[in-house]
C-alpha cells in the first residue's frame, strides 16, 4: 500500500504547483508586519479541503481588528482512521513574511516562478510545502480508498510568523477538546537540506531587558555623576560569565551542547563625547537548556545586578521582555520519533537524527501541554530569504514520508510497552 499511496503522490507533481501558485498570489501577511492577515489564503484552502473526502472539517476564528474580516482563521481538517480514538495531526502555517527588500528578488516574490523542479517565491518553502504536502499525503489516501490506522488531520493555522498568538496559541487555548492525549504532532516547519533533523526539543528562551541608572554629568568631571555605562559594561561580563558558569549543565541533544547567555542589542545613550552617561540599556538573549526554568536564570541574574549596584552605586532594572518555556521535550524513543526517522529513512535513503535547537518553534506550544511534538522536513532551508525556494521533489517525498509516518504509527501505538512510554508524560 505504501508503493502505491507513494505512486499515486508523484502524480500530483503539478497539482501541487498549481496550489504553490494559488497560495503565494494569496499575500497573508501579519498586521504586525504591515499586512492584512489570513483570511483570502485561508477562504481558498478551506474550499479546496471541501472539495476533498474530509471527514470534518472546521474552523476556529480569533478575533483582531486589524485584520480582514476582523479574524485570523485557523482550519482543522479530520480524515478518519480505523481507530478514531487518535490523531497524528501535521500542523503548518498560512502566514508569510513580507518580501524584504524587493530588488534582491529575481522574480515578482508573490507569483511564483518556475524553473524545473525548482519553484520561487515567498513562502513556497515556509510554509507552503509543507502545507501542500499535508493536503495531498490525505488526497492520495481519500482516492486510494484507504483508511490510516488512526485519524489523520490537519491544523493549518494563522500568526506563526510574529509568535502564535491568533495561531495555535487561540487554538489550544479555546479549543483544547480538539486534542486527545494519545494524539501526536508532526511540524513540517524546520529541518535541513538532507531531511535529517528530527526536532524533537528545544531550549527555553529569555530576552532579558537590563537597564543601569547613574547619574549623568560633564566628561571632565565624572565625579559628580556615575557613570551608567562603565557599570552597564561590568554588568554585561558579570552576567555572560556567571550565566555560562553557573548553568553549566551539557546536552548532546542540542547544538550548541550548553545553555547560552549572550549581552546583543545596545539602546542609544548620549548624543554627544564629552557627557558622561547616566542611562544605560542592553539586552541579554537566554537559550537555555530544559534542565534549568527561566525562574532560576532570573533569580541568578537579579544577584549578579546586586553586586553591580552595589560595587558601583548605581541601580539595576531587569526586565524580561519576551520569555519562551519549553518543557517536556518528546522523547528520543517516542513513537513518534521514531516513526519519523524510518519515514525519513525510507523515502530519503537518509540518516536522520534526534536533535534539540535553540528555540522559539511552535513545536514548545504542544510539548509544554505534554503532548509528543517533532519538527521535521527536508528543506532548502531559505524560509524568510529573498528567492525563497521549494524543490518540488522534497515537497514530494515529505508527503510520501507523511504516509509513511500515518501507516507505521499505528504498530508502535497498539504495542502495550511503547504505548506506556506514550503515556507517562
Ligand atoms: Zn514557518
């Protein structure tokens, strides 16, 4: 049945340029990054998915004024298997980021172009491939007459691109009936030119905003003021040692292997050489490994901004300004790990391995809720680049890969053992 599921894929070669043409003209930009939203890309995928033998299909619309229609749509589409007490849900995003500068794109960024197998265009890769490959992995089983051992489904969602919010954040938060604790997550947004990265963690997030206060005054008299940059600066190597050593725990999953504690953006202060400066801001990203929560990171970095204050009279604000959990990272042994590496194996003839990343993946949105989550693809990996591209053989094989995945869950799940693994999170 797989060879003829995978046959019956190939057909769809330009079926699925014609969709990565209907879906590019189709700009779903967020209203954060000047755009409308979702909603003309959403109407047209939801009727294509009408078209088709869906067994469900819904909506779950979030509510924002500031885009079409005042909603940001989310789109479910159910497939039954022969159990249809589970799901293997491969979720993607309608969203795009905008073209960036025009003029290093070769062709207009929102019609697609064409050259062999090779397709351009924003969001042909992020993450419209992933998106189409989902929808024809359930088109070639509708019209093979075949039934998954489990229901296979698509949650296609809004706001990936600017943090989730309108996106699968809304969707767990107001329809978390939807998701059954056996259900599985497949994310065909990541992964690397071989196909073989199989995300299946990654480190929690911290953007830390420190502001120093001194007192500002005359160049040529620094004592009657205190120096807020020379403090800010000490502050910044306090923390990047302190961080490094303190949290020093190691994590061959990940890449860097350790948790990570870098002083990047700078604010502006004086305007001009001969004042000394009585402000200042930088900012501190935090990657850090599962073994440590941000709780304990904040706690070590208020004690560190202690000694600076103290050391040096000033005062220390921190502030975080964007913080990311991510807990319970998915199993190595996972079913669904593993059903991930064989799919992957087969179609790409490939060595796919585990791996954690630095963060910031809708995947962490699942995993914190405890359900089993991997980020898989095979991509050129040019999402948010000028020339997007999409290989229409990845776009292919991903698809096939999906079936394969939705035909051997099955084995690990109605196994007692693994099924226990499954079941302790
Ligand atoms: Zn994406």
């Amino acid at each position: 049945m797989f060879k003829k599921l995978s046959t019956k894929i190939d057909s769809y070669k330009e079926e699925a340029v014609k969709m990565q043409e209907e879906l590019t003209s189709r700009k779903a930009i967020a209203p954060e990054s000047g755009g409308e939203g979702e909603y003309e890309k959403a109407m047209w995928i939801e009727a294509e998915l009408k078209k088709m033998g869906f067994d469900e299909i819904s909506r779950v619309d979030c509510p924002d004024k500031r885009a079409i229609k005042g909603i940001r749509p989310n789109i479910v589409a159910k497939y039954y298997g022969e159990d249809k007490t589970k799901t293997l849900w491969v979720m993607t995003h309608m969203d795009v980021v905008p073209e960036g500068e025009k003029s290093l794109w070769k062709t207009d960024p929102f019609k697609v172009h064409r050259e062999g197998d090779i397709l351009y265009g924003r969001g042909v890769e992020d993450n419209q491939q992933g998106m189409i490959a989902s929808i024809l992995t359930a088109k070639a089983m509708m019209e093979e007459g075949y039934r998954p051992p489990f229901n296979f489904a698509l949650l296609i969602n809004s706001d990936e691109e600017v943090g989730s919010k309108h996106g699968v954040e809304y969707v767990l938060k107001t329809k978390p009936e939807l998701f059954g604790k056996n259900d599985a997550f497949l994310v065909p947004d990541g992964g690397n030119e071989k196909g073989e990265m199989v995300e299946i963690a990654e480190k929690s997030i911290a953007w830390l905003k420190i502001h120093t206060l001194g007192k500002q005054c005359h160049a040529s008299m620094p004592a009657l003021g205190n120096n807020a940059f020379t403090a800010g600066s000490d502050l910044a190597l306090r923390l990047r040692n302190g961080l490094y050593e303190h949290f020093n725990a190691k994590d061959g999953l990940f890449d860097p292997n350790i948790s990570t504690f870098e002083p990047t953006k700078k604010d502006k202060n004086v305007d001009n050489v001969n004042t000394i400066p009585g402000d200042d801001v930088f900012y501190l990203d935090c990657r850090v490994l599962p073994t440590y929560t941000l709780t304990e990171i904040h706690k070590k970095v208020l004690e560190i901004s202690a000694s600076i204050e103290k050391d040096y009279k000033v005062k220390v604000s921190v502030e975080p300004v964007m913080t990311m959990t991510s807990k319970n990272p998915t199993p190595k042994h996972s079913p669904l790990t593993k059903a991930v590496i064989e799919a992957s194996k087969a179609v790409y003839n490939n060595n796919p391995q585990p791996c954690g990343i630095g963060g910031g993946t809708v995947g962490a949105y699942f995993r914190n809720e405890g359900y089993h989550a991997v980020i898989w693809s095979k991509i050129k990996d040019t999402a948010h680049m000028p020339n997007e591209e999409c290989d229409l053989n990845n776009l292919l094989g991903d698809a096939k890969a999906f079936i394969h995945i939705a035909m051997n869950l099955k084995l690990n799940i109605a196994d007692a053992s693994v099924s226990s693994v499954w079941d302790n999170k």
